[in-house]
C-alpha cells in the first residue's frame, strides 16, 4: 500500500494517466465506470457544479468554431506541484510514494480550500459527508494497490485510457507518450500534471 512522502522525499513512482482523444469514442463508460466503483450511492445524483453525474472524471462538452462536436475529460492531475496540498491547512491532502495526491478523510475538516484551489475544477463535496472527493477513489486506490489499472481504464472500450509508471521507460504510458503527440492541460499554471492528452500520432 502506498504511503505518505515524507517532505523532501522523492516518490518511488510517478504513476500518471493518459487519455487518447484520438481513439476516445465519448461513450461515458469511463465516468459511469468511476461512479459506479467509488462511489455508487452518486449513481443517479447529479454533482450540481457541474450539472452531470457526480463522477471524479469531469465531461465537458462543446463545439469547435468550425461546428464539429468536441469532448475534453478531465479528472485530477496528480500535479508535481499541487496547489489542493499547499493551501490544505490541515495537511489532509498529501502526495503518496507513488507520485499520487490522495485525501486523508480523517485530517480533512471540509473547508474546501482544496476544491477552490484546484485549476483544473476537478473536485467536488459530496452532500451526504461534506467532504471532498476526486481521482482516485477508494476502489482504484485499491486496484492500484493489486497491480491492477483503475476502473475508468478497464471500462474504455476503445483503449482511449491508460495508467502507468511514467519512471518506467518500458511503462505503456511512457512508450505511448514517446510515439504520439500529447500535450498537458494548463501547464502555464505551474502545477506539473501527470494527466497527459494524446492528440494523434
């Protein structure tokens, strides 16, 4: 099981996600597949911020200038430099061995600090327990744990999602972000994620 990174300690693994726009066919198996695992009570409540399923995996949809349909997921960046932990008060938020930011439930007092902070408005409060919830849950955390892939990348029948070890120069990740053209969401905001968008080859 991963642990908390003492300060000044580098992560044993840099564990990121990729998700191939390119090959992505926006069916929301994905987002159903997050819910349903780590939080199946949300199944059939909607997350009022952002008027959708209550899911850590956000769908925004819009239209090109051009009128094309377009699709963008976004979830939690695993950022290197997350701005959720630094303003967290309560040192609830924490980046874990494997390079992962996770919440810490029993430090967390609700304040919120964390949901407002986050550039990418990728976290959410739960209305039942008032507290935060974002990428990973419980059941991915535990996946992980066992060597699996979380469930949005099981569920993808498009193989438009992976998960890996970005240290790894043999990870699926690594050899996929050496082949094809990615880019990072809102790298001028100095957050260093670990969520990379593939646009093609």
């Amino acid at each position: 099981m991963s642990k908390r990174l003492r300060k000044g300690q580098a992560p044993t693994r840099r564990m990121a996600h990729v998700w191939d726009a390119s090959r992505c066919i926006a069916c929301g198996a994905c987002v159903l597949a997050c819910t349903s695992s780590n939080n199946p009570d949300m199944m059939f409540r909607e997350e009022k911020g952002w008027r959708s399923i209550a899911s850590n995996i956000r769908r925004i949809d819009s239209v090109t200038p051009q009128g094309r349909p377009e699709v963008l997921l976004v979830q939690c960046q695993h950022c290197e430099n997350a701005p959720c932990q630094t303003t967290c008060p309560f040192g609830a938020t924490y980046t874990d061995d494997d390079g992962m930011i996770r919440l810490d439930p029993r430090m967390c007092a609700g304040c919120g600090y964390c949901v407002t902070s986050c550039p990418y408005n990728v976290r959410w409060f739960h209305p039942d327990s008032k507290l935060p919830k974002k990428c990973m849950g419980d059941t991915c955390l535990t996946f992980v744990d066992q060597g699996m892939p979380p469930a949005c990348v099981q569920a993808c029948p498009a193989g438009a999602r992976d998960f890996g070890d970005l240290n790894d120069p043999n990870s699926t990740v690594s050899v996929t972000l050496r082949a094809k053209r990615s880019r990072r969401l809102l790298e001028s905001a100095g957050t260093e994620p670990k969520y990379f968008v593939v646009e093609g080859s």
